[in-house]
C-alpha cells in the first residue's frame, strides 16, 4: 500500500482488479485533491476493475469539497462506464453517509456504489462485482 502519514490517503492496487482507497480525514483542499488523484490512477491502466473506498475515518468534508467530488465523476464519467465495475463503500458515520448521498445527488456514479459499514462487506461486494464481470479474483479474497 502506497502510504505517506495518516493525514494523506492511501492507495493500493496490490490486488487488481480490486483497488483499496483509504483517504485522509479530508481538512484541507490538497488533501481533497489528493483523494480525487488517488481515485483517478486505476483509470489510467484502462482495465476494469473494482474499488473499495474505506471512508471510515473521512469526515463530511466542506460544500466546495463534495462540490469536487461530484465534479470528478462528471469529469471522469466516460472512463469510470468503460473500466469501473463498482464500489464498495465502508462509512460509519450517517453524516459522512449524507455527505456522500449530496453528492450522488449532484452527480449520480458512473457504477453501482454499495455503502456498507464494515471494510469485510464493502471487499465481498467488490468481489462479487469482479466474478460478475468474469475476472481474476486476486488470492487474497478467495
């Protein structure tokens, strides 16, 4: 796993095609920027692929923040149809849930999202996408 101190996201494609991303407790924009690049670099290698998001310690982050966000997806709409399968979720937190949920408002995913409350049902979820899509589920989750 790609790892700076616990303020910066994690990013870890060890497993592909399933993808973990760990983002920061997003305080600041560059941190928010950094997030967005870290959920950009499995687009890059144009193979589908599943993610797992793990937003356990991410807070609500502020209105220009999830406003990013929902720009990314758009910006990265034509990608994320061709390569992303889907992505799992994990968010405790029910203002966390309603942040996330104001963005999908704003600018609805380009895969099915499944937001669940532990990491062990977000990484099921994403293997069940791999399988439907007839890919290599990577040793660790079999």
């Amino acid at each position: 796993m790609t790892s700076a101190p616990a303020l910066d996201s994690e990013y870890d494609d060890s497993a592909f095609p399933l993808v973990l991303v760990r983002p920061a407790r997003i305080v600041t924009d560059d941190q928010n920027a950094a997030f967005l690049a870290a959920l950009a670099r499995p687009l890059l290698r144009r193979e589908r692929y599943a993610m797992v998001v793990d937003a356990t310690r991410l807070d609500a982050g502020t209105a220009p923040q999830r406003r990013k966000l929902a720009d990314w997806i758009r910006e990265h709409r034509a990608l994320g149809r061709l390569y992303v399968l889907g992505t799992g979720v994990v968010m405790p937190s029910p203002v966390v849930r309603g942040a996330l949920t104001a963005v999908l408002w704003l600018q609805p995913a380009t895969a099915p999202v499944s937001v669940t409350s532990t990491m062990a049902e977000a990484e099921r979820w994403a293997v069940e996408r791999l399988v439907a899509a007839g890919l290599p589920v990577p040793a660790r989750y079999r």
